[in-house]
C-alpha cells in the first residue's frame, strides 16, 4: 500500500510540474509569432529539469533532444492540368492558363460511361496525356501494375530528381535517400471494377495486381522501387491535405536526420464515375459552367459554385543544408515551417472563423524564425467553394490582421488546375516555391467579381511582384475531417540561390 501511495504522490508531482511548464508558455500560438527573422530555426529548448534520474526501474533515462537540421528545396517535378514538368506548369500559371474543360464520355473508364447523362457536373481538369507521353520522364513499362496515380507520382519524381541533379547510387546514398509520396483516394476505378466482377461471380477475371493497384501508399512504393531507395517510405493519405502533410513530415525527417534527402509530395487520378459522382452527391463540384467550362473554377470569385475535379502529381526533393552545400546543388527555396492542426467540427465543413486554418498557419510560423511581416505571399487552398473560400480568408485575417493591407498576396492557383484532391498541396508547394524564386504571386484566374472584403489582398488578371530582400511564403491545404496544414517556405541562403 506504502508503495502504492508514494507513486500516486510522484505522479501528482509531475503533473503539477507540467502544470506550471504550460502556464509558463504563455498566450496563444497566434500571440506569439516571432517578431524577428534569424538566421536558422531557433535552438530546441532546453528540456525541463529531470525529475527522475536513470535507476534500475528506469536504465536509459531521457532520450538526447532532437536535431533541428535546416532543409531546403533543390528539385522539382509536376503533372498537372496546365503542363507537364516544373517549368512549362509555372509558365502557364503566370501567363493565365486554364487547364478544365467539358467531361467527354471517353474520358470515363468505358465500364462507367453508362453514368456519363446523370452526372451533374460536366467539367473536368485532366492531365495532359499527349503531354506527359511526350515527356522524357514518362515511363510506364508495365501499366498492368500501376494504377494512373502511381504513373504520375514516378514521372514527378523522375523529373525532380533529375532537377535537383540527385541520382543516388551508391548504398549510403540509397539508405539515407527516402521517399513521403501520399494520395488522397487512390484508384476507385478499379476498385469499382473489381466489386462488379466479384459480384457477379466472375473473380477469375479480377486482376492479380488488383489489391496494390489500389493501397494509397503504392505511389510512395513505386518511387522507392524504381530508384533502389531504402531511406524513410512513408504516403500519408489525410484527403485534400495530404501533399502537404506529405511535404512537411519529409522535411520533419530531414530535419531530425532520420533522412539526408526526400522525395515529397502526392498524386491523385480519380476522375471517373465513381469520385465525379460521390462528390455531386455532396454538392461540392460546380455545376453552373457546364456550358463554359474554362470559366468553372473560380476561387473567391463571388458567383463560384463548387470546385473542379483535377488530377495530377507533383514531388519535391528536400535535402539537408549541409548535403546540398556540398555537393554543390542550387536550392529554389528553404523549409522554415510547418503547421498542423484539426477544427474538431465536422465530417465536410470547415470549422466557422477558420480557427482550425488559422492555427496551421500559425504553428508553421511559430518556430520558425521567421517573422509575420516577412510573409509576402499565401498560397491558398481556396477550392472555389462558397464556404470554403470564405472560411479561408477570415483565417488569414486572423493570422495577419493588419498585415495584409501591407503587402500579403494571396491567390488560388486552383482557377487554373481546378482541385487536384490530394495532390492539390504538393502541386501547389511546387508554384509557392517557384513563386518565391520568381518574386512572383501567381494570379487567381476567373477571378472577376471578388467579395469587397477580398479586393485589396487578392491577385487577380495578373502575376504580382512581391519585393525584394528575404521574404516568406504559406502554402495552405485542408481536408475534410477537419485536417488542416501549412508550410512557410523562404528565399533560400544566398550560396545555393
């Protein structure tokens, strides 16, 4: 019983020391962004008194704190609806290009164009397919084993490697290389299928390869497959957040030296029957521009009425400041940031006021280094939904207040791609990396009618310069469930610039 008693009264001593740790942390994250840029993230603090010291019970004590490793951005790769590869997707996106067009019949799996009359939306925003076979980093020698959004995750990776001028051969090269490629959905295409040949009493003719077709984390295996990669192998799959999320647990993993380099991001390939109709059935797909569909996707534009279905892909290399240096390598960017939270809401809504968004992008400051005023551009998840779009905005109010009359640009590259699902954030990391490097805020195409509260901080009709000097970037993406996350990016050291 004595013993008993005496580790009651331990634990209620550790609690009120945890206790007295967090009153001493102060205000909310959003009261306490950093009001000074440094040269690196800041230093892990410095852990609390040990309160117990290594005994029998306890032989290893406290874990060594975490490094906190500077990671920049020196390659990229994009499948997307405007282009295929890095360059000519950016291009279109300055120059004004849209990348929907009307749903055909043909552009249904041929099992499914039955439903073509009853879908409601008629726009689409494909990848370029005469495009990505013309591209030299297409190359699927066996289509049988990969689904659609496995194909476009290797091209992605196979162009951001060659980009960053990274081809690991040797075996510590191999092992310290991983890959964090993620999906939102998947391949339902197949899925449908497969359900329609069992039901029917015909598995015979369900593919042997139908299973790892499908599992959302064949992108990520594929990529590592392809380039005898042995580093981490990690595909988040948290809906539309996902290329972010994929992004920022790549960078965490470099930055605590679990990797020296990654291949990060996401793809998706879910136009079909089964996504463009499960999505009506929500109401979230634009239906008023099925006679106009280069108009339909139209973020923050006041007669928007639900978004456009993309697909694509788009991988980031990330590497270790140290490695980059010393191989030389040009970085377009520098993770400083990244911010997760959940709204605790809803299964499709976004929490009223965006708390949730505006605690994502907060928590990607804090820690930083790199003040709110340093941020000169956001890249929005703007979907061109009527609620989301709004939510969305009052949640950079509240993380820049005042700041935005001073010179925040925010766009939606989501009028020209329409939404890509959970490739959306990673195609969209790629364009707020380039963004920075360019100097450039990308505009927000069908951008003609903003809501009066929008008007002074939105880039609309025209590519925005955004100054010179060492300037900072958000690239947000939300998903339903309520997940939210955001990345800051900076101009890179001037050495790898």
């Amino acid at each position: 019983m004595r013993a008993i008693q005496n580790a009651l009264a331990r634990a209620a001593d550790a609690w009120t020391h945890q206790g007295s740790t967090a009153a001493a942390a102060g205000p909310p994250v959003l009261q306490r962004l950093r009001t000074g840029w440094t040269a690196g993230p800041p230093a892990a603090p410095a852990a609390p008194p040990r309160r117990c010291h290594a005994t029998s019970a306890d032989p290893f004590g406290a874990p060594p704190p975490l490094p906190q490793r500077r990671v920049v951005v020196t390659g990229l790769g994009v499948v997307c609806p405007v282009g295929v590869g890095a360059a000519a997707s950016w291009a279109a996106i300055v120059g004004g290009r849209v990348g929907t067009r009307g749903l055909l019949p043909e552009d249904l799996p041929e099992s499914q164009r039955g439903a073509y009359d009853s879908l409601p939306c008629k726009v689409i925003a494909p990848a370029d397919r005469r495009a990505l076979e013309a591209s030299p980093h297409w190359d699927v020698s066996d289509p049988r084993r990969s689904a659609p959004f496995m194909q476009f995750a290797l091209c992605a990776a196979a162009e951001a490697l060659a980009d960053a001028g990274w081809a690991p051969s040797s075996t510590a090269d191999r092992e310290t290389t991983g890959v964090s490629i993620g999906a939102g959905i998947g391949c339902t295409a197949d899925t449908a299928e497969a359900g329609a040949l069992i039901s029917s009493g015909r598995l015979r003719r369900v593919s042997p390869f139908f299973v790892p077709r499908i599992l959302v984390n064949m992108a990520a295996g594929a990529v590592g497959i392809r380039h005898g990669l042995r580093g981490p192998n990690h595909a988040p799959s948290t809906a539309c957040a996902t290329g972010v999320h994929a992004i920022g647990d790549a960078f965490r993993m470099v930055q605590r030296g679990d990797a020296e380099v990654m291949l990060a991001g996401a793809s998706e390939a879910s136009i079909d029957a089964i996504g463009l109709g499960g999505f009506c059935r929500l109401k979230a797909l634009a239906t008023a521009f099925n006679g106009a569909p280069e108009r339909a996707s139209r973020p923050f534009d006041a007669s928007r009425d639900g978004f456009v279905m993309g697909e694509g892909a788009a991988v980031l290399v990330l590497e270790e400041l140290g490695h980059a240096r010393a191989r030389g390598a040009r970085a377009y960017a520098e993770v400083r940031g990244y911010g997760l939270s959940g709204d605790g809401h809803h299964i499709t809504a976004p929490a009223p006021g965006g708390a949730g968004a505006a605690l994502a992008m907060g928590r990607a400051l804090r820690g930083s280094g790199v003040p709110a005023g340093a941020v000169r551009y956001v890249n929005a998840h703007a979907t061109s939904t009527p609620v989301g779009d709004e939510i969305e905005q009052a949640a950079i109010a509240r993380v820049f207040g005042g700041g935005l009359a001073a010179g925040v640009a925010v766009s939606s590259t989501k009028g020209a791609t329409g939404h890509l699902l959970g490739a959306a954030g990673a195609v969209e990391a790629a364009f707020t990396v380039l963004a920075l490097r360019d100097r450039l805020a990308p505009p927000t195409a069908n951008l003609e009618r903003p809501e009066p509260a929008l008007l002074p901080w939105l880039v609309a009709g025209a590519a925005a310069p955004l100054g010179g000097g060492p300037i900072g970037a958000l690239c947000n993406a939300f998903g339903f469930g309520g997940t939210n996350a955001s990345l800051l990016f900076t101009t890179p050291p001037e050495e790898l610039a």
